[in-house]
C-alpha cells in the first residue's frame, strides 16, 4: 500500500513544514471551568479542582504533583454510549476503539441565527441545505455544531444563561437529533455548549433528545468545544482524546483538529 505510506509521509512534513496546523479545540479545564447545573433532586456534578500534594518541598522536595477531583462531564468533554439510559448497555468511554477518535469532521456555522435566538434549534431542513451546498456528512466523522457560544465560555452567568424557565443555549432539535443518530451515517456530534442538548432539552419530549437519540445509537457526544470559528466547513480530521477510565460515562477529553494552513474558514448565514 505505498499510497498510504505516502499519506502518512505528506501528514508528518506537513506538520513539520507547517502546511498542516493543528487547531486546538479544548478549553482550559480549572476550578472555574463551568458546570452544567442539573434540575432539583440530581446530585450536582462536581467542578474540577486540584489538590496539592507536592511541591518541591517536604512533601515531596523534588516533585510537584497535584490529585485531581472532578465529574466525568465536566469541561470539554466525551460522553460515551453508556452515559445514557439508551445506551446502557453499549460503551463505556475506556471501551470505545481508538478508531473512533480520530475520525473526519465538517462544521454546520448557525452563529449568526443564534446571535438573535439563543433558544435556536438545529433542524432536518438545515442539515440537508448544508448537505446540498458541501456534501453529504462524513460516514464515521463528526458533526461540530457553530454557534459562537464559546466567546461566552469565559462566564459561567453568561454561558449557562438562566432565568427562572432554566437555561437558554442553542441545540439540536427533536426530529434532528433522531434524524442524525438513525439516518446519518456520521459517529457524533461536537458543540460549544455546556452539554450536547439545547438548555430547555429537559422539556423536550424525549427529554435531552440528542442524549437519548445519538448515545442509544452507539453515537458520540464533545462539549465545550472552542475555535470551531478556525476551522474549514470540510476538509479536516478530529481527534478526541478522553481518559481511558474503566467503566466511565464520559471523561474531560483534549479536542484538537488537524487541517490544512492554508484553508481560510468559509461564511455561511
Ligand atoms: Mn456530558
């Protein structure tokens, strides 16, 4: 297969001559980071947050290290089949193939609608426009979904976006999200947003319909992605790196895109 070999040799001068970026999709993951807050009664997920353990004294006079604590979703993060009801049965995040980490992408760019609808939903119709002017969905890639949330991902208030009917961020549809996870052939969804539903999902029927569709498929979900403003529309490969936790519903992942330099990013409504 000399071809191959070829691609992986123009992959690694590429990257050696900086014809190839890589683009770093993850958001610094701290005591800050936000949290998705659940509804009354769930147990709240808990932020990330070191403890020292050593620091170049008594303790440990030539090492520092720290243990960390925080919940499986929490930060740019994978959520694995398992983490819902539907999936129960299917992967854990240390069971999912390495061959499904590193898989095509292409960008849907909604920004612009959601800048006056925070509430906005990704609809069937819209993914089918966008199918008719770049081509269909990669088979096995991702589907990262623009929305410009992630300049507010500095503010918890802001990001979350609360008042007393719950948060406002931007989402999937109902029929979208079971119209992606049974007729589409891609392996997941990517967002900017805290979780990979609409904040008024939890009053959706199902509830946190791209939870119960795309993780009941065996599909895939990443949150809190940034810099999807970077990326071309096609063209370029995903690479999700979740800790291989034994029997874990998700896990802080680092998210980083592998595309051409040269690519300027496309507009699109
Ligand atoms: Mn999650």
């Amino acid at each position: 297969m000399p071809e191959l070999v070829a691609s992986i040799t123009n992959l690694a001068e590429g990257l050696g001559n900086k014809t190839i970026s890589i683009v770093d999709l993850t958001a610094p993951l701290s005591h800050e980071t936000p949290v998705l807050p659940l509804p009354e009664g769930m147990e709240p997920i808990p932020h990330f947050s070191l403890e020292e353990l050593a620091r170049y004294d008594e303790r440990g006079e030539t090492s520092y290290q720290n243990g960390i604590h925080t919940g499986e979703h929490v930060g740019t993060h994978f959520d694995a089949p398992c983490h819902w009801i539907t999936g129960r049965d299917l992967a854990d995040v240390a069971r999912v193939p390495v061959s499904d980490l590193v898989s095509p992408f292409v960008v849907i760019d909604k920004s612009k609608r959601v800048a006056d609808d925070p509430d906005f939903l990704l609809d069937v119709s819209d993914v089918q426009e966008w199918q008719q002017r770049h081509g269909p969905l990669p088979a096995g890639g991702w589907l990262l979904y623009r929305t410009g949330w992630d300049r507010r991902s500095t503010d918890t208030q802001r990001f979350i976006n609360a008042d007393d009917d719950g948060p406002h961020t931007p989402g999937i549809s109902v029929e979208c999200a079971r119209w992606l996870a049974e007729n589409s052939p891609i392996r997941g969804v990517g967002v900017e947003t805290v979780g990979i539903d609409a904040g008024q999902a939890f009053a959706f029927d199902p509830p946190f319909p791209c939870h119960h569709y795309l993780l009941g498929a065996g599909k895939y979900g990443v949150t809190q992605l940034r810099n999807l403003a970077s990326l071309p529309l096609t063209g370029g490969v995903l690479v999700v790196a979740p800790l291989k936790i034994v029997g874990g519903s998700g896990s802080p992942a680092r998210v980083m895109a592998i595309v051409t330099t040269s690519t300027e990013p496309e507009k699109k409504d």
